[in-house]
C-alpha cells in the first residue's frame, strides 16, 4: 500500500503517472488532497488525477460561520500565492453560501 497526503502539494502530473503505474504493479495507492484552491479552483493536474482514480471521496470539514458541511477553503489575509502553509491562522473551513459571501467582500 502506498499512502500519500497533502498531494496538492506534489506535480499532479508526476503524481498521478506514478499512482497510475503503482496501481497497474497491484500495489493500492490512497491520495489525501485538497481539490480546490483558495479561490475555489481546481489545484492544477487534480482533474485528471480523480480521472485516474477508481474511488473518489469528497470528505468535508465543518463551515466555521454556521457549522454545516464546508467544501471550500476561504484563506484570510491578502496573499495571492497558491501555496501557502498554515493552518487556522490563514484558513477558515466554509460552505459554499460562506465562501461566496467572504469572496465578494474582497
């Protein structure tokens, strides 16, 4: 078995080759990954990643304005860079309606 987290942070067409050839060996390959950005877009690569998949689940965290299922990850502050490590001190967990609503005040 070969597990992988936070694969957004690889080239998800490295990654994705390398899982295509490691499940074609027999091995099973787990991926954990954020699908969108901050701005609610694909992570570049990660289409054809979930195309190469068997088993897509789309898990959810808790919206931290009202407590439902969150499927966005809204990042506070003013930088633009894709990639930006931190935790709840840069990102909040929201739902789409929250999402939205924290987007359109930008």
């Amino acid at each position: 078995m070969i597990g992988i987290d936070e694969a957004q942070f690889f080239d998800l067409d490295v990654l994705t080759k390398l899982a295509a050839a490691w499940a074609n060996d027999g091995k099973k390959v787990v991926i954990a990954a954020l699908d969108q950005t901050f701005e609610g877009v694909a992570f570049p690569g990660m289409p054809n990643l979930f195309v190469e998949a068997e088993v897509v689940k789309k898990l959810h965290a808790v919206c931290m304005m009202f407590g439902g299922l969150a499927s966005r990850t809204h990042r506070l502050g003013d930088s633009k860079n894709i990639v930006e490590v931190g935790g709840t001190d840069k990102y909040q967990a929201l739902c789409r309606k929250c999402f939205v609503e924290a987007n359109q005040k930008r």
